[in-house]
C-alpha cells in the first residue's frame, strides 16, 4: 500500500503534513464539528476535502487551503469558522497554514467559485476550445462577492480552484447516506 493512502486511511495526518492535526483541532474546538454538511459534518467535509486533494498529489499549500475552503464563510454556505475581518483570525490560519494557503483561502471564500470561474471556463470550452486556452494561459477576472471589486487569478489559481471543486464536489456527493441497493 502507498506510504501516503496508509497514513490517511490511518488518520495520521500529521506524517502527511505536520500542519493539518493542529488545524483540525482548532477547526472542532471552533465547532466545526458541530454544524451538518450535506452527509457529514462541517469539520468531516473539510477534512474530506484535504484527504482528496492529498491523494491527488496537489501541493500543500493548495491542500491546507482545501482543509479550510469554506472556513471563511463563501457564496454556498455561512458556516464561519474564522472571520475574515478580524485580524486575529487570520493571523491564527497565517500561523498554522502559511500565508500563500491562508492568501487562497481568502480568495476561494470571497468569490462565486462556480459562476465565476467554472460556469465561464464550460462556456468558453462548448463555444471555442481555443478561447478556453487563451483564458487559461492568462487566468482570469472576477468580481469578490462582498465588495463587487475586480479580482484576478492567475493560471495556477484557476487550475487549483478547479481541482479543489472537482475534490468538494467528490466529497459532497458520497458517504454513508448514499447506497447503492444491491439485488440479492
């Protein structure tokens, strides 16, 4: 078995990235782990959601960001494990995950993942393929939720943004509620 999935099927996180195990612990202690989520917990979800990006081999900035997409509050859910204006909070995040994570975080939680970024790239690729790879080479613009000023992500940005919602939406989409009904 590869060292990776044994230590995240083991839940020894810390051997994975020695960040993540403080980070869940104070996403609990936050109460993470109190508010439902689709067919877990909050604290579940995010936790499912760095276990994906994990696997797939995504950097670690980009899978710390994945253990607190929505920590921030976003478009799809108010659940605020840290606010975003309160700069002891952020600085908490900054600590245990690093700036560049804390920096996406930020961003994943300030705009319309989906419209923005995913709706528009399906558009361009069912009008012009070549549109979507002049679009990718140069990132794109958009519009932060809560101010409705112009945000510009670059080409890593909307590629991890784009796995990242491949790994939430997986996540989202199976665990003990979904079952398939076997004929016997």
């Amino acid at each position: 078995m590869h060292p990776l999935l044994r230590s995240i099927l083991r839940s020894d996180y810390g051997s994975v990235d020695p960040a993540i195990p403080a980070m869940v612990k104070l996403l609990s202690d936050r109460g993470a782990d109190e508010c439902w989520h689709k067919h877990s917990t909050f604290g579940q979800h995010l936790a499912g959601v760095w276990r994906i990006m994990a696997l797939w081999g995504q950097r670690p900035s980009a899978c710390r960001a994945g253990l607190c997409h929505s920590a921030y509050s976003n478009s799809y859910v108010n659940l605020m494990i840290f606010d975003e204006a309160n700069p002891s909070d952020r600085k908490t995040v900054t600590e245990l995950l690093g700036t560049e994570a804390e920096e996406t975080i930020r961003t994943w939680c300030s705009i319309n993942r989906r419209a923005e970024v995913v709706d528009r790239l399906l558009a361009l690729s069912d009008d012009n393929p070549g549109d979507l790879e002049r679009q990718l080479a140069h990132g794109l613009e958009v519009a932060n939720l809560r101010t409705g000023r112009a945000l510009r992500l670059g080409p890593r940005q909307v590629g991890e943004l784009l796995v990242f919602e491949m790994a939430d939406a997986a996540d989202q989409q199976f665990g003990w509620q979904v079952r398939e009904r076997v004929a016997s």
